[in-house]
C-alpha cells in the first residue's frame, strides 16, 4: 500500500480480483502463518494454504509474522558443523555447513534447478522448506517430480508461478522463509531452498515501482536493495544450537552478467556461491560448476588441514590447466618446459570427469579421497 496526502494506492493480491471505483477497502493487518508438522509433505501457495488436493492443512498453535526480524546477532549461536550434500565439487571445492547461507548463480538453461533438486536430496537435513517462485507451471511440476519420494515426504514447497501477481510472487519468500523458522525454532535442522531469489527481487521492484518509488539501479528501486539482506539474513542458526536454516538462494544471472545489481548485492550478502557456467554446460558436464569462480566462506570448518592442502593444489592445477588452454590450442607449448603444466594437463581431464555426476547417481561418500587417489596415481 503506498498512502499519499489524497489517495492510497492499493496492490491486489489477486490479479483478476473485482474491483470500482468507490469500492469499500479493510485493513486486515499482518499475514501471519502458525505452521506445524503436518505440513511436511504438502504443496502451498504464497498465503500458506494448500494446492495439492489433498486437503486442508490444520494450523499450529503459534502464530508467526512472515514479517519476522532475524535473531539479533550477537545472540545466534555460531556455524561450525559441516553438512553434506552427496554432490562431488560441492562437498570438494564449495563446502556447507548447518546454518549457512550460499548462493548458486546461474544463467538461464544451464541446470540450476537440476542442482537445487540434487542439494534437497542431503541427508543432513530434519526437513526441507522448497520455495518455487515465479517459475513456469510445467517447471514446477518437473521439479516436484525430479524429486525423489524420500525428498518430498520431508519438504513443504511453498509455490508462485510467474502468471501470479506480484504480491504473491513478494509474499512466497516470505512465507518459506517463516515456516522454516518455525521449525529451526523447534529445534530442527532446516535446508530452505529458494529458486530464484532474482525473480522475488523483480516482483520487489514491480510493487515498488507501481507504488511511485524512483529507479535508481537497473530498473531497481531503493527498497529492493533493503528487503533483499532483509530476508537473507532471517536464514541461519538461532538463538540455541538445537536448530538451524541452511539457505541455498538460486540467483538467475540476467544475460549471464555476474555484476548486475541484484547478483552483486546478493553475492556480497551470502556466506559464499557457487557459480554455475555456460561454458561448461555446453560441454556436457553437470553440474556445470565453476570451480575457480567459486567459493564458500565457511569451507575451513568443513575441511582438515590436509583436506585444504589438497583442495588448494588441485586448484592450482586447474587454474595453471584453464589458463593456458588458448596457448596449448594453439600448439604454442611444449611438454617439459613447465612441471607444473604438465601435471595439470595429465590431471585436470581426469579430475573434471570424477566430478561429473547424474541426478540419478547415489550420494558420493567421499569425494576428497577420490581426488586425493586421483593426484597419487597419474603421472605426468
């Protein structure tokens, strides 16, 4: 609502709802949602009430605002414990914790949510909150699919396709996001997955725009960048070390342009991302992951010392590989002069093919140990 000296303006949440002029218009306060177990498991909208046939949904005893402030951080407990995902180059190269929050930044069609689908498969997790918004209705329905059974008899997935109004594609986020508290706050380790945050950034700047503010970025007005780290910062541990919010935020690269606003805000709020290439889908090899444009934050409490070391030599030689790949196209070296080099290029093809990975694959055990294997026995 956007209240000026003569008027209010007034978004619907409905796009087809039936409105006059003169029609009569009630305040009905905060959107509160009282999640409770029964809803693992179930489809919602935007307003937390179910769309998958099979019901109503009964409400908790509690209450809570979608408006929620994130707990005051000198009051959280800390992120130390590693979580893992089963995926080879995330559990190798991009490391998670319980209670961290990273971003995978993608273009369009290079197997964002294939990746989303395989991190919500973790067995780390108590339960998984899904939020679908602004997505296709087929995607959607692919997603729900792609998704294994013991996935979605863990997950509530919170849903708003694009044809919906903005309101509700703002609000989706939201909603997600409060009933993952809920159940952090009940002592539950939580994954929340969001796909994509850019498309809750778009519906921002649709309500905002309508309600008169000024562009000041992109289109974006200044209240995008506001909500932004505002819900961001809602996922995490608690107050207590019982529960925590594990965040993965999609971030759909507009144009492939890693530095647009929205990407580079996000970037800068998350406690790393994992950066999905174009390049390297057109290969063939998914995930499409970028491991030298990626990195998390939080990966010294989830490796050991000689974990690191060899995390940090394998990098070397990838770097030393992707460098000079024009060079040695084009015939201009010769094996023998760099050490290094030569090393890289008996061991990066080798590498690149360990790390390929199927949805359809059983969760890796032990990733680190195969690459390590890997480095002991080719020789250059």
């Amino acid at each position: 609502m956007h209240i000026a000296k003569n008027s209010a303006l007034v978004k619907c949440f409905d796009s087809n709802a039936s409105l006059w002029l003169g029609a009569p218009v009630e305040r009905l306060g905060r959107i509160d949602v009282a999640p409770e177990y029964s809803w693992i498991g179930r489809v919602l909208n935007a307003l937390g009430e179910p769309m998958d046939g099979k019901g109503a949904i009964p409400h908790g005893q509690t209450f809570y605002s979608i408006d929620r402030q994130p707990p005051a951080a000198l009051h959280r407990t800390r992120v130390q414990t590693p979580v893992f995902t089963g995926i080879r180059v995330i559990d190798s190269f991009t490391p998670l914790c319980r209670g961290q929050r990273v971003g995978v930044f993608a273009g369009s069609g290079v197997g964002k949510s294939t990746l989303l689908a395989m991190i919500s498969r973790s067995p780390g997790f108590d339960v998984a909150v899904i939020c679908l918004v602004g997505e296709r209705g087929r995607e959607v329905r692919d997603f729900l699919d792609e998704t294994s059974v013991a996935t979605r008899e863990r997950a509530i997935t919170v849903v708003a396709t694009g044809d919906e109004s903005p309101m509700m594609r703002r609000l989706a986020p939201l909603t997600a996001m409060t009933i993952a508290e809920w159940f952090r706050d009940h002592g539950a380790h939580v994954l929340l997955v969001i796909d994509s945050i850019t498309r809750f950034a778009h519906a921002l700047r649709e309500v905002a725009m309508a309600a008169g503010e000024a562009p000041v970025a992109h289109g974006y007005a200044p209240s995008v960048f506001a909500d932004l780290p505002r819900l961001l910062e809602r996922a995490g541990p608690g107050i207590t070390e019982e529960g925590s919010i594990t965040g993965v935020f999609s971030v759909l690269v507009d144009a492939d342009n890693h530095n647009d606003p929205i990407a580079d805000n996000i970037r800068g709020t998350l406690d790393g991302h994992i950066v999905l290439d174009r390049e390297i889908a057109e290969q063939g090899r998914f995930p499409a992951v970028n491991i030298l444009k990626s990195i998390s934050r939080l990966a010294d409490r989830a490796w050991t010392r000689e974990q690191k070391a060899l995390i940090e030599h394998i990098r070397s030689l990838l770097s030393r590989y992707e460098e000079t790949r024009d060079l040695r196209l084009l015939g201009g070296y010769q094996p023998g002069v760099d050490p290094l080099l030569d090393r890289a290029i008996a061991v990066a093809p080798i590498l690149y093919e360990n790390l390929r990975q199927s949805p359809n694959e059983p969760p890796s055990q032990n990733p680190i140990g195969g690459m390590a294997s890997i480095i002991q026995n080719v020789k250059a």
